[in-house]
C-alpha cells in the first residue's frame, strides 16, 4: 500500500490531472496537479517529477484564465523544461503553444504578442515547414475564430501560408499542406459569414 507521502503519489497526481485536462475538466485537473507539485516539493522528488506536475498544472490554469496563478506555474515548468531537455524539445513547444492558445482563448490584452513570439521561435528554431508548426499555427487561428477576433487569426495563418510558399525548402508536400490549410480556412469563413478585406 502505498502511503500518502510515497513519491509514487506524484506520478499517479500527474497522470490524473493529465487525463483531466485532456477531457477539459481543468478544475478537476487542478486540485490533483496542485497536490502533486506540493508533494514533489515536500519530498525533495526529482525535478522531472516536479516539471511534468508543473507544465500539466500551468496548462489547467492558463486554460481557466488564470493567469496570475497562472503565469508562475508556466514559467516554473519551462525553466525545468529548459533546464532538463532544452530549447529545442516537443516539451518547450508544447507549452509556448498553450500559453499563447489559453491568452487568445481569453482575450488577454497581451494575446498578440504572445502568439507573435511563439510564431517567431518556432519557425527560427523549426522552419516554417514544419508539419507540427503548421498545426499548432492553425489551431491559434480557430482559436482567434473563436472569440471573434477573425481579421487577426486570417491574418495570421496567412502570413505562415505566405512564407511556406515563399520558402525555397518547401517540397510538393508541404505546398499541398497548404491548400489543406486554405481549405480550413475558407471553412471557417463560410461558418462564421466573414469575408476578409481584398
């Protein structure tokens, strides 16, 4: 049995929240995440225990609007991202990805800003073609769809559409993934009845 300060109650936290924030339940996802964190530091756990704890935690936060509780919890979790794996990890995308989605989500006054320096990291570090990079870029525009702010999200997914076609490294594939993202694109205009300027 396994008792109430064992380090394998962190994990278990961990995973539950995980599973919770999955299926949108972020207050759910919160309470066990804030255990799980509290617990990695009462016992001194290692710090790959208190970052997946700590990145899971920021996601649930962020995703509730939280940011105030929010933002410490993020940037905790990406200096142990940083510190464990690096710049260049799935990791530090990931949660530079949800910190921009969550303030657009929220229509934090700072969301622009935030998705212009999470657009401006992934393609220096990834390139524009980056099949993981287009996705995440589609996904900030619907987000921006969303809560009605249409012209910036078109914006957006324009400019990437732009600097794909414009890229000399950019293979029939990724021009084909283009027109995927065209396609999408011209769907959410027909379900929100919005026609960008010419």
């Amino acid at each position: 049995i396994v008792g109430d300060s064992h380090p394998m109650l962190i994990m278990s936290n961990s995973s539950l929240g995980q599973f919770y924030a999955r299926d949108e339940r972020y207050a759910e996802a919160e309470k066990v995440l804030r255990e799980a964190v509290e617990l990695s530091i009462r016992l001194s756990a290692g710090k790959i225990y208190r970052m997946q704890a700590s990145a899971t935690l920021a996601y649930a936060l962020l995703l509730q609007g939280k940011f105030d509780e929010g933002e410490p919890v993020w940037q905790e979790a990406i200096d142990l991202i940083l510190e464990r794996i690096g710049k260049t990890s799935p990791q530090y995308d990931s949660m530079s990805f949800i910190r921009a989605y969550a303030y657009v989500l929220h229509g934090h006054p700072d969301a622009d800003e935030i998705v212009d320096d999470f657009i401006a990291f992934a393609i220096k570090t990834h390139g524009v073609n980056d099949q993981h990079f287009l996705n995440l870029s589609q996904r900030i525009c619907e987000a921006y769809f969303e809560v009605g702010n249409y012209e910036r999200g078109s914006a957006l997914i324009a400019n990437v559409m732009k600097q794909v076609r414009e890229s000399p490294n950019s293979n029939d594939e990724e021009l084909s993934n283009v027109l995927e993202l065209e396609s999408t694109l011209a769907s959410l205009f027909i379900e929100a009845s919005y026609e960008p300027e010419k």
